[in-house]
C-alpha cells in the first residue's frame, strides 16, 4: 500500500517536473487548451444567464381577446359571461375600452396623439388566463374564442416565450456542439504533447523496462501529465470565461437598465465549473490513453 | 542458477548469433563469457535478462524458463537481476542519487528504506560523495561505477554484466573488475560478457566463437 502510494506520488511528481521542464511548450498547451474549452464554457455561461433572465420575466402565458370596435357592450357582456363558464378558461379579466383609452393618455408621449383622435381607438378587450397552458392547448383555445360571435381577434402572448424557448434550445445545442468538437480538439492535443513526451523520454523508458518497469509504471507519469494538463488547461479555461464576465458585466448592467430588468451577469455556476474541470481532466486521460496506446504499447 | 539447453539464437534472414549453447552456472559462482567482437556474448546476457527469446533450446534462470515467460511477467524477473549495460543506459537529465534510486522507485520501496540502499550502494563503488551530481559531470570510471550501483542496489543474487571495462584504462579497469570480485565475495552470481579476461584473472571462462562454445 505504501509502496503503491509511493509510485503514485513519484509519478505524479515526475509528471509535474515534466510539465515545468519545457515552461513555453506546456504555457502554449495550456493557452490553447484553455482557451478551446472557454468557447463552450463561455456558450454555457451565456445560456444559462439567458434562461435566467427568460425565467425572471417571463409572464404567464395569457391570450388577448379583442371585440370588434363597433360591438357593443352588452355582446362584450355575453362574451364575458361564456369565457366565465368555458372550461379552458381559469381567469378571464375584462378590459373597458374607455379605461385602456385613460391608460394610454396617462401614458408619456402619447396623450396628446390621442386627443386628436376623433374616437376611442381601442375595442374591448378581455385578458384570458388559460387552464392548459400548454402551447397546443392554448392555441386550441385560442382558434375556439376567435369563432365567437363580434370577436375580432384573439392574440397568443406566449408566442415570443416561445421563440425565446427555442433560440435558447438551439444556444444549448450549440454549446453542446461546440463543446463536443473541442472536447475532440483537447484530446488530439494532448495525444500530441504526450506523443512528444514518448518521444523525449524513450532513454527513460527503454532503461525503466530493462531494470523491471511494468507497463503501468511506464504508463502512470504520463497519465498524469495529460491528467494535469487538462486540468490546468480546464483551470484556464474557467479564468477566461470568468474574466470575459466581469468584462461583459459593466454593458450588459447598462443594457438591463435600459430595458428596466434587474439583471446581473452571473458568471459560470459551480456545478457547471466543476464539470469543465473534470471533463477537461477525464479528455487529458483519454488523449494520454489513445497516445500511449499508440507509442508506448508493446514497444 | 544459470541453464542453457541446447540454446540458438537467430536474427533474421538467418544469421546465427548462438547454436546449441549448454552449461551450467552455479549460486554464487563468478563467470566470464569470452570471445571476439560478435561471438554472441550480449545476445547470451540478453536472453539470461529475457531481452531477447531464444530461437530454440531452454534457458532456465533461478529454476524459471525465462524464454516463455509472459510479457507482463518479465518485469519481475529482471527485478532479481543486476543489469551492467554496455552503453550503461544512465539517465542523464537525473542525478547519480536519482539513478541508483530508479530500480528501487520501479519496485515500489518505501523511500527512506529505499534512500539508505541507495546510500549504501553508492558507498559501495565510492561514489557516495558525488550523490548530487549529473551523470555528466562524472568520468568513464565513475560512470561505470554508477552504473554497477543501479545494478546491485535491489540486492540480487545475480549480477550480469556487459563489457564494463570497455573504453576505461587500464588502472580504473581494475577498479571496477574488483568492485565485481567484492560482489562476487559477498555470494552474488557474476557473470560478465567481457574480452578482456585479464582483468578477471581466476573467473570461470565461457569462450564463445562466431555463436558456438568453445570452452567452459
């Protein structure tokens, strides 16, 4: 056991004495590692914000239900009076058109175009919560309410939640793609560093295996260096990323202000950074598996 | 401790490095192959170190069949052997400790055990003051020195050697031939591919010509 914990300390110090021997080459390594995986971590960071803020301000969805202009009150009433009892229907909330109409004069910049409207521009108007708020459901609904009699037009507010959701899936998939193709790319750079440690270290194999190395001796040191390369590369990464976040942070606090949300860019959460790191550890082992395979196996 | 039975060994396309080799070399017993440049002596010390595999023919060491062990096996053979090389195969981005210390890293000793062989050893082939130094920084003699320390640091019973005396004067050729002859003293097997058997005066002779015994 000792002696086990040993070989595993040596390794892994012979590992770091290797990584440090060539400063430039493993800062180069490191630099192109880091910044591979800072595409997808950085991706991940910016979805994830962007599901928060979609989350945050994203309303319930409702369905707008307008009357004709010309209608009456008392077919607004009869209306009313079905929505109240229609099952798909949770909360139907009726909306006068004379007070939209003080609403909007109350409104900057716009009571005075309104004063010199010869009419009230706006109909009635009813404000629907549904049961289902399934998109299917809701778009049944809507169909139904637009056949009723003076209804002229029934308007889904889901339907930029919607586009929202999609973009952010697309986002996801992308991150995904990205992180797949340059999971690929820290593999076949670390099966190259190792191949040149292979190279560099063939005297030091070739005299370990005469004087009784196993396989797994040979092999442990350089598991290591890619293990510790991609940490350190998955470390780097994770120091872009959190740097770009403080960098974005300032514009993106003007823009919500702005747009009146109170928004602050979150940089990458812990979970997701302790995945970054073991995911660059667990594809620095894989390269230095394929790698070993390939120039130490059977030699 | 040493068998070879009716050993050949055969490079491709054909050549003969050894035919039909056999004898016997005891515990503790102190032998030299001999012969010209290319008679067969490193092949012969490297089938005994399960470098090589014989073509034909049994060769035995400490009982074992050394020329059918398994791949994964053969680590822990060469554990119980003392290996001198010819080009002594020293690493040299590695201090003279570091060195001596390889076989006993490879073996997975505890290291303050394993510090005080590496001591011990060095002591041995007085190069116990020179620890902190790079192998480059050493002469021929001490680089052969260090390379017999690497080789008896894991304490075997058998000690092979290949031409180590080669490139080194007269004066320091006898140095490291007693360093073997105090091994040999001390009950190690030694057995060392060498021409120049007048430095190993009184050593059993194995003589080899173009593969094939001469005498024994």
């Amino acid at each position: 056991m000792i002696g086990w914990l040993t070989q595993h300390r040596d390794a892994l110090s012979l590992a770091l004495r290797r990584l440090t021997a060539t400063p430039v080459n493993t800062l180069l390594s490191l630099l192109a590692i880091g910044i591979a995986l800072a595409l997808p971590a950085g991706g991940q960071m910016l979805v994830a914000n962007a599901l928060h803020l979609a989350a945050g301000s994203a309303p319930a969805p409702q369905i707008s239900l307008f009357m004709a202009l010309d209608a009456p009150r008392a077919a607004a009433d009869a209306i009313g009076a079905k929505l109240q009892k229609h099952p798909g229907v949770k909360t139907a909330r009726f909306v006068p058109r004379e007070d939209t109409l003080a609403r909007m004069r109350s409104s900057e910049g716009l009571g005075d175009v309104i004063d010199i409207l010869p009419k009230n521009p706006f109909p009635d108007a009813f404000v629907i919560d549904p049961k289902d708020d399934a998109p299917a459901a809701m778009e049944a609904l809507a169909r139904e309410l637009n056949q009723l009699p003076r209804v002229e037009h029934v308007q889904l507010d889901s339907a930029w939640v919607r586009r929202l959701d999609a973009l952010l899936k697309l986002g996801r998939t992308g991150v995904a793609l990205l992180a797949v193709l340059l999971g690929v790319g820290l593999i076949a750079i670390t099966f190259n560093t190792i191949r040149l440690q292979v190279l560099t270290q063939r005297a030091e194999i070739e005299v370990s295996r005469l004087l009784g190395a196993t396989d797994a001796y040979i092999r442990r040191p350089f598991y290591y260096f890619g293990v510790m390369q991609g940490l350190l590369g998955g470390a780097a990464a994770w120091i872009i990323v959190w740097l770009a976040t403080l960098w974005l942070a300032g514009p993106v606090g003007e823009l919500a202000q702005l747009y009146s949300i109170d928004f602050a860019l979150a940089p990458l959460a812990a979970g997701d950074s302790l995945l970054l790191l073991a995911l660059a550890a667990g594809l620095g082992w894989l390269g230095a598996m394929l790698s070993l395979r390939q120039y130490v196996d059977g030699s | 401790m040493i068998q070879f039975q009716h050993v050949s060994k055969r490079y491709p396309p054909g050549i003969n490095a050894l035919s039909d080799i056999d004898f016997e070399i005891g515990d503790g017993e102190f032998a030299i192959i001999g012969g010209h440049s290319g008679a067969g002596k490193s092949t012969l010390l490297k089938l005994i170190a399960a470098i090589e595999r014989p073509s034909s023919g049994v060769v035995l060491v400490n009982g074992q069949n050394v020329g059918a062990l398994k791949r994964a096996a053969i680590p822990y053979l060469r554990r119980n052997l003392g290996l001198v090389f010819q080009d002594q195969k020293l690493l040299f981005d590695r201090s003279v400790f570091e060195n001596a210390m390889l076989p006993l890293s490879i073996a997975g000793f505890p290291p303050r055990e394993a510090g005080k062989r590496v001591r011990a050893a060095l002591d041995k082939v007085g190069l116990l003051e020179r620890e902190k130094a790079m192998p480059i920084a050493l002469s021929g003699g001490e680089q052969q020195r260090l390379a017999i320390a690497r080789a008896v640091v894991n304490r075997p019973n058998l000690l092979l050697a290949d031409e180590p005396t080669a490139h080194l004067d007269a004066d320091t050729a006898t140095e490291v031939a007693q360093i073997f002859r105090d091994f040999h003293q001390v009950g190690v097997a030694v057995v060392i591919a060498t021409y120049d058997g007048a430095s190993f005066a009184g050593a059993r002779q194995i003589v080899l010509a173009h593969g094939t015994m001469t005498s024994s």
